[in-house]
C-alpha cells in the first residue's frame, strides 16, 4: 500500500522557521519517502506504508520535543490512478 501524507505544525513564524519546523523538515527529508515536498505553509511526502508510518511516529515525537503545540496532518491512500 502506498500513502500520502500532508502536515503542518503549529505555531508559525513567518520570520523565521521555528525549530519543530526544522525538525520536522529534517525528519522528512531523510525518511526515505518519495515526492518530498517542504514548504512555509504545509508539507506533503508520499511512500510506502511501513515508512510513512514510521516517518509520521517520529515526525510527532520529534516536532512536540522540539516545540511544536499542534501537528496537524492527512493521510490519504495513494492509488495507482491518481500519481
């Protein structure tokens, strides 16, 4: 099964991002997954079921460390049709 997921974390800065961002960036980026896209306002990131499941554990152990005081985020199965 494949999965897409979509996350933003709270509070925002618009100045400067903040260190659950970072965090959060990070986590993402070296997870492995495909279609990695980071951005100011949302974040999606599309894989495997086993790593994007793994990727968001420790997207919301990591971010609520680091500061983070809402993670919100979607998960949608990925099928064949829709890439």
């Amino acid at each position: 099964m494949r999965l897409r997921v979509e996350f933003t974390t709270e509070p925002f800065d618009l100045d400067e991002a903040p260190g659950h961002a970072v965090v959060a960036r990070e986590v993402i980026e070296t997870a492995g997954l495909d279609e990695v896209d980071v951005g100011p306002f949302g974040n999606t990131a599309e894989g495997g079921a086993d790593a994007v499941l793994a990727a968001v554990d420790t997207l919301l152990r990591r971010t609520l460390a680091a500061g983070a005081t809402r993670v919100s985020l979607q998960i949608n199965v990925v099928e064949e049709g829709d890439r």
